[in-house]
C-alpha cells in the first residue's frame, strides 16, 4: 500500500504564488521567516462542525517540492522572470516549519488548522496547495459524515467516481470519504492506493447483455458464489427482479452451500420497494439477504427512507457526496499573521467591513478544552508564549460577547497544533487510514457534544481567547485604524 503522488505537482499553484516569490527574490526578502495560518469561516451545510482531512497529502507535497527542468523551460517561456531567479529555482527545497491539527480531527471556524512558519518565498509557494488538499478532503470528509449519521449504524460506501470533478477528485475523495465514515468505496484506484475496502458487484448492462435477467443471474452466481449480489431493478423489481433473485439462490447457491449475499436498489420508491422485496426475501427463506439502495442518496434522502420504514442494510452514495453537492465550496484561507522583524515577531491583521473576516493576528495557541466528564466546551485561542493553567477558575474571553466575565472552572485542555514539518522534512509518523477513521469516531462519540452534531439548529461551539490574546488584537486593530484614519 502507498500513500504517495508519485507526480512532481510542485507546479500546483497560482501565477501570484510566483510572481511574489520573485518579487522577494529581487528585495533580498526570500529569507525573511514569516507566519501564515490556514483556517476557514463556517460549516459545510450549516453543520456544527468540520473534519480535517488532506493533511497527509500535504505532507508529501512539502517534502517532495522541487522544480523540474522542463518547470523552469516552462517558467521561461513567460517571460517575467530573470534568469538568475530561475537558476534559484532549480536547487529550490522547502525549509520551514508545518504545525497543524491532527488528521481527523473536528475542527470549527476560524481557528488555525495548519500553520506555516517559514521563509518568506517558502511560505508562498505553497499556499494554493495546502488550500487545494484542505477544501477538497475536509469538504468530502464532511459530508460523508453527515451521510453516515443520517444511515443511523447502516453502512455507507462511496459509489462517486463516475461523477467526481477529475481523477484525483475521485480518489481523493474516497480517500476522504472513509475518513468521515464510509465502510468502503467502489474507486479501485482508491483502494489501491490507501487500503480502502472495496465493493461492487455488477451493473445493469451485465443483465442486459444475456437474454434474460434469470440467466444473468444464473452466470454471475456461478462466477462469484460466495459474494453475490444482484442488481434487481434493471425491468422491474417485483415483478422479475426479485423473484428472478430468489430463484438463482436456490437453483445455484443454496445447492452449493452457498447464500445469496444481498439486492441492490437503484431507483424507484427506495422506501416502499425496500419494505415489499424484504417481505419477499423473508417468505423465500432468505431473511439474511441484506438490501443495498444506491440512486442519487445523500443526508436528507436516507433519512426520508428511514423514517418511511425503508429495509434498506446498506447504501451506496454517489454524486451526492463526492460532489458535496448541496454545499460544495468548503472555503478555508490562507492568511498571514506574522513577520519576523530580528528577534522580534510583529503580528499582522487583515480589517474588513465583513466582521467575519477580520483574521486573528500573530502566532498562537489553540486548545480545546474539556469539561469534568470529557465533553468539549470550546475551543481557545492564546498568545504563544501564555501558559495556560486550568488548575484554577479560568477567566477567558467570548469575542462575540466581550463584555461578559466567563471562566473555564474544573476544566482541562489539550493543544490541538503539533509539528509535524520541521526544516521542510516529516517528523511525524504516516498515519493509518484506519487510525484516522477511528480518531474521527472516538471524538463524535465521546467528546463533541449530540447537540452539535444535529442537522438542524446545532449547538454552536465556541471559539474563545485568552484576556492577553483578545487585548493584543484590540490594540492591534486600534492602532492600524489609527493609522488610515
């Protein structure tokens, strides 16, 4: 199993990324350290929180960064840049520090998920990828999860390629799909790739192809007795589909040993289809015959079906998902907060008429922090040199309500950023799919709050900040307000 783009895509970025690397080229400014953070401004969906996905990806991308001979012939051909800066690029390595969140992790709005301390043309460079890994993989992760909540236990597989944006969209985006929660994918590639668990069976012009449903049937049992499944709505599920089904398990595999494995649905009435053919299968003596429903399914379908009683064991989602088509821009930034001056590290904040959009200067801290019983209570963002102590009442600050005297009491917290670039190599081990997958569980199911995780009207989950933090960005917007006025 890899996990690695074996492609150079270090030329994955936008003209701007270069045309500002080549102005600091010419100021002597390319190794000047500064500090951006990527974060983004609200939940896919009107959701309550998010899943960080992609991390791994940008990983490989920062490590293997390079310029290749035939980038710097092409660079050429632009005709803006000089020849000695080309002659800079050829030996170009990143050589900054990454810190980011844990992949996996639940994460809200605007806190600093990746952070990328580093020279100045470094961290520019690399600013259109980190964003391309983080809203793609975040958004599917996501969204899967929101599917997956909507099943209530029944399994969920990505079914999408067919209808993703491109390729890597496609695998990618299974990738990301079994973070949030699918079981599996129907994405070979994908399954190559990452270990994912794969699925499928056949599609309707395998039944098509043979005179009959019934011989179709018949060959594709004979071929794969131990893991059959039929496709059952091909002319019309009742009425030839299922009976067709029953008949080939007990000619062809209950002779055998063998038990048809399950049906698939792919249009119609899911709900009152799912209740007739589970009757069907039942009265046949097939009551471990699983039924699987795939057709254009997302949150608010299956839990539709659900709740009219469908049968349904298992669903495959397609476009919905690997689209995250009722929602499909997840929208985080990439902002700088920091510029070393020497010794010293002078914050930068971005002002906007858009609250929303003032950013949260300087290097900093976040926490999550926790009440006696584990549950999540907010996130907190501090200064980078505060020593946060919950050992006692901890006064603290709602940015949306400055004025109230609020306090973390008998609470704990854990830093949620830990390095894992450090001089533009890895120095955190290469996760396993599965131990993602698992982190995302154990933080829905023991930590964030069911009020968050509703579809309507979650509970929101508060960013605060340190007195010291929250005061330092009051000054800072003060005195740049001061200065235009």
């Amino acid at each position: 199993m890899t996990q690695f783009d074996k492609r150079n895509i270090t030329m994955m970025m936008d003209l701007y990324e270069m045309t500002m690397a080549y102005g600091y080229y010419n100021q002597d400014a390319q190794a000047d350290r500064v500090t951006f953070d990527v974060f983004y401004r609200k939940n896919p969906d009107g959701g309550g929180f998010a899943i960080f996905a992609g991390l791994e990806q940008i990983i490989e991308y920062i490590e293997n960064i390079h310029f290749d001979q035939d980038d710097i012939d092409y660079l050429r051909t632009l005709g803006i840049f000089s020849e000695q800066f080309l002659e800079f690029l050829k030996t170009y390595r990143f050589t900054g520090d990454v810190y980011a969140f844990p992949e996996g992790t639940i994460m809200y709005p605007n806190e600093p998920i990746i952070t990328v301390h580093a020279p100045l043309i470094d961290a520019q460079i690399v600013e259109t990828a980190i964003l391309n890994q983080v809203n793609h993989q975040s958004l599917i992760a996501t969204k899967t999860r929101r599917i997956v909540r909507a099943a209530k236990g029944r399994a969920v597989s990505d079914f999408g390629a067919r209808r993703a944006h491109n390729v890597d969209a496609a695998v990618y985006g299974a990738r990301a799909a079994y973070i949030g929660g699918a079981v599996g994918t129907a994405t070979v590639e994908a399954g190559k790739q990452f270990g994912i668990p794969l699925s499928g069976t056949m599609a309707h012009s395998w039944i098509m192809f043979f005179d009959d449903e019934y011989t179709a049937f018949k060959h594709y049992a004979e071929t794969y007795p131990d893991s059959c499944a039929f496709l059952v709505d091909t002319y019309d599920v009742l009425k030839s589909g299922i009976p067709n089904a029953i008949r080939v398990a007990k000619e062809v595999l209950i002779p055998k040993g063998k038990r048809l494995r399950g049906v698939r649905l792919d249009s119609g009435d899911l709900a009152y289809l799912s209740q007739q053919v589970r009757q069907m299968l039942d009265d046949a003596g097939l009551n471990d015959c699983k039924i699987i429903a795939s057709n254009s399914l997302d949150e608010f379908t299956i839990a539709s079906i659900l709740d009219q009683g469908g049968q349904i064991d298992s669903f495959g989602v397609g476009e919905r998902l690997i689209t995250a088509k009722s929602d499909p821009v997840f929208g985080a930034v990439y902002k700088i907060v920091s510029v070393n001056k020497g010794q010293a590290c002078i914050p930068r904040i971005k002002i906007s008429e858009t609250f929303e959009k003032i950013t949260n200067p300087g290097i900093k801290k976040v926490y999550r922090i926790y009440n006696e019983k584990g549950y999540a209570l907010a996130d907190l963002l501090t200064k980078s040199d505060e020593t946060l102590d919950l050992s006692k009442p901890y006064q603290y600050v709602d940015p949306s309500k400055p004025w109230k005297k609020m306090k973390f009491v008998k609470c704990t917290a854990r830093e949620l950023q830990q390095l894992v670039v450090k001089d533009g190599k890895r120095v955190v081990p290469v996760k396993t799919m599965q131990e993602i997958r698992e982190y995302v569980d154990k933080q829905l199911k023991n930590e964030i709050w069911q009020e968050e995780q509703r579809f309507e009207n979650p509970h929101v989950h508060h960013m605060d900040m340190s007195p010291a933090y929250y005061q330092m960005k009051m000054d800072l917007l003060a005195k740049m307000q001061n200065a235009v006025e």
